[in-house]
C-alpha cells in the first residue's frame, strides 16, 4: 500500500527562483505535449508515444534556441510532466470507452501560471539529507518542518507551490497493509449507520447528530469582499496579482478547516465502529440542483472517500447502500412505506407509522441504512463462503439473484452479489 505524506518547506531566495525556473519548464513541456497530440488529432495521425515526445520535446528542444533553457533545470521533472500528459490522455480514452470505473474526465488542457505548480522526482532526482534537509537536483537543500517520521524511504517527491505562494514537499511511501489495522471490536453493537445530508452532516444510527459545521458559508462575506476588491484591480498589474493572493487564502482556510474536520470525524467513527454502512449518494447529481453550493460546502463526497479509505486501512467492515433504497420511507418498526417522500415532502422531519410508531426521519433513515448494510454484507460472506448457508431449522438462507435469503422449498439460481465492500477484520 503507499501513501502521501506532506510537508511544507521553506525554500530561500535563490531556491525559490531555481523553483519558479523548474515550474515553467515542467509547465511548458506539459503544454506541449499536449500542443503535439492535439496537432496529430486534427491531422488524422497517431498520438506520438512517451519516448516520441521526450525526444522532440527535451532532448532535442534543449538544443534550440527557443528553448535552450530548458537545459537549466532537471530533467527529471520535465520527464515525469511528459508521463502525467501520457496518464491523462489514458484516462480520457478509458472515460470515452467506459473502461474508466471512476468519474468521467475530460482531454487534458493546457497548465496556466496562476493555478497551483508541481514539479516531480523520482528516487534519481532528490535526497533525504542526515542533517533532516531535503537535496533536490539543481535545487539544493530545502528546509523541511518535519511534523512526523515518514515510515520507509520516500520512492518519489512532489515539489508543490499553492496559489498563496506556499510550498510543500508531497512524499510517496510504501508501507505495510497491516501497518494500521486496528484491533477488531467485539461488541456486536459496534457497527453503525450513517444517513447523510445538509441540515444535520449526519445522523447515526445510534442517535448521535453530526452538526453541519458550514465552513463555506462562515467565510462567504469575507470572500465576497476580497472578490470585489479584486474586480476592480486592473488586469495584469502588481495590485490585482495581490488581490488575487488574498482571495486564494480565504479558499484555503476554508479547504484546511473542512479538511481538517473529515479527517476526525472520519478517524472517530473508524475508531468506534467495527462496520460503517452509509448511502451511496449521487453527489455529483446532487451538487447540480438548487442545493449545489450547500451539497459543496458540506463535502459529501470527501467523507466518502476518506471513510471507505480509513476503513480499508484500518480493517473495518465498510458497505454502501444503494442510492434508491427507501430508507427514508421504510418504517423501522414494520418495514412498511409509509415514511416521506419525494422534494414535496423535504420538510417532514418526524413522521408517524399506521403501527404507531413515530419516527425521526433522519434517525429511522439511519436505523434502515444499518440493516440493510449488514443484510448486503451477509450476503457478500455467504457469496465468498465465508458464512453458514444453513440456519437452526435447516433451512438454506443463500441470497438469491435480489439478495434475500433463498426459499427452502425452491432452489434459487445464485448470481454474484456486486457490493462495494472494504477488506473485513481479521
């Protein structure tokens, strides 16, 4: 398993402008990379492979005089951009295909000098130094805020600069996948599901409310006000780059602190809970609608991929339900549907069941997301043969083709349970 681990530096004077060197030469190879394949596109021939391009584009662009400074930088971040374009490029050809199981990407685009700079190296361009500095080729030392021990020799580096001006060294490490797995939970009420959304960020199944922070929303009239102060600076002069400046730091604290919140309230609910079953949320559909700047602020689709991530890592059971699972009509009591629905109904937050139950919405949605977390993970066990296929009567209770158990009186056709599962405890 490898994992990023990220620093920040504080390269001096000198440095700064050997980086701002190296930045442009990886920004313009990058460019032109991309520059070639779109011209070999629009002509009806071949994409130029990798080794084509670096040819062309380093070896023999170096001897020019349009671009002989490129001779004064490394050449192994100019190498690693001609393999980011090659990766982007395999990406967008996967998305178009449907090969892709992420979301889809669109073509690569041309880099620009005011977004956020990378330059990479690999094991040949930089050195982890005894004195704790930090040796990159044609770079030099860089002072590093060591704030923990990176667990094995580093096999790359990220030299990154933020839109803020700040800088930070991004290690790739490869550690063991046990390294930390947690100790399984015995209690067999430790698992918990988790119902997502924008009044509350999450309700558990337990009963614990997971306020909404809103970090976005906090800082909206700070940000407005540097955006309008922006607006007014004229284009290209030294007072619109300062303001520019200004609006990215309110972006990141805004980024740190939401960050920053995920990754605890992530590490708490994998520290307490052997198995997390949350909703597999269409976020991307959801960030579309009339709640899309909320949907962002609230960062469901970070939690996500953090949860499932930690969970992994860390040997808990995780689980997504599927999206059009009612559980928010589906009374816990009885299993009937008579439960809100639909936007009309959005503002029914309690609600009572012809059983005479009176639910929560968010709790009930909790309550129904669990069960039916732990029924597709049953059936996950039972398709792997790792759980009893018999109950206490005999009977057979293998998932058919829909996931419930299977009839004893009739044999039921098994068909592969597709869910999206991290690795159990051990």
């Amino acid at each position: 398993m490898h994992l990023r681990y990220t620093y920040r530096v504080y390269p001096t004077a000198p440095q700064r402008s050997a980086l701002t060197r190296t930045f442009g030469c990886v920004r313009t190879v990058f460019n032109d990379a991309v520059a070639a394949r779109r011209k070999a596109h629009s002509q009806g021939l071949p994409y130029p492979s990798t080794a084509v391009l670096d040819k062309r584009l380093i070896t023999e662009a170096k001897r020019t005089p349009e671009r002989a400074w490129l001779a004064e930088v490394s050449t192994v971040p100019l190498q690693q951009a001609l393999r980011d374009c090659h990766a982007a490029y395999r990406n967008f050809f996967d998305s178009v295909k449907g090969k892709r199981a992420r979301a889809g990407v669109g073509p690569p685009r041309f880099k620009r000098r005011s977004q956020r700079q990378a330059a990479r190296y690999t094991r040949n361009g930089f050195a982890l130094r005894a004195n704790g500095r930090l040796y990159v080729a044609k770079i030099g030392d860089l002072k590093v805020a060591w704030s923990r021990d990176l667990p094995s020799e580093p096999s790359s580096v990220t030299i990154v600069k933020t839109a803020t001006g700040k800088y930070f060294a991004s290690f790739v490490v490869a550690v063991n996948d046990d390294a930390e797995r947690l100790e399984p939970i015995a209690d067999p009420e430790a698992e918990c599901g988790i119902d997502l959304g924008l009044k509350d960020f999450a309700v558990l199944s337990s009963g614990r409310v997971i306020e909404n922070p809103k970090f976005f929303r906090r800082m909206e009239r700070k940000l407005k006000k540097a955006q309008r102060a922006l607006s007014r600076k004229e284009r290209g002069s030294a007072n619109r780059a300062q303001a520019r400046v200004k609006v990215a730091k309110v972006h990141e604290q805004v980024r740190n602190r939401r960050d920053d919140w995920l990754h605890k309230q992530v590490k708490t609910l994998v520290g307490e809970s052997q198995a997390l079953y949350v909703e597999d949320l269409n976020v991307r559909g959801l960030s579309r609608g009339r709640g899309a700047k909320s949907v962002q602020d609230a960062a469901l689709g970070r939690f996500l991929v953090l949860l499932e991530a930690q969970a992994a890592r860390t040997g808990r059971t995780f689980v997504k339900v599927d999206r059009w699972f009612p559980s928010t009509r589906l009374c816990s009591a009885c299993g009937s549907l008579t439960g809100p629905q639909g936007l009309a109904d959005l503002g029914i937050r309690e609600w009572a069941c012809g059983c005479g139950a009176f639910h929560v919405r968010d709790r009930n949605a909790a309550i129904n997301i669990k069960r039916e977390g732990q029924r597709l993970a049953r059936a996950h066990q039972v398709a792997a043969g790792q759980a009893e296929t018999v109950n206490a009567c005999g009977q057979d209770i293998r998932p058919d083709s829909s996931g419930r158990p299977g009839n004893p009186r009739k044999k039921q056709k098994q068909e592969p349970t597709r869910t999206r599962l991290a690795p159990a405890s051990r």
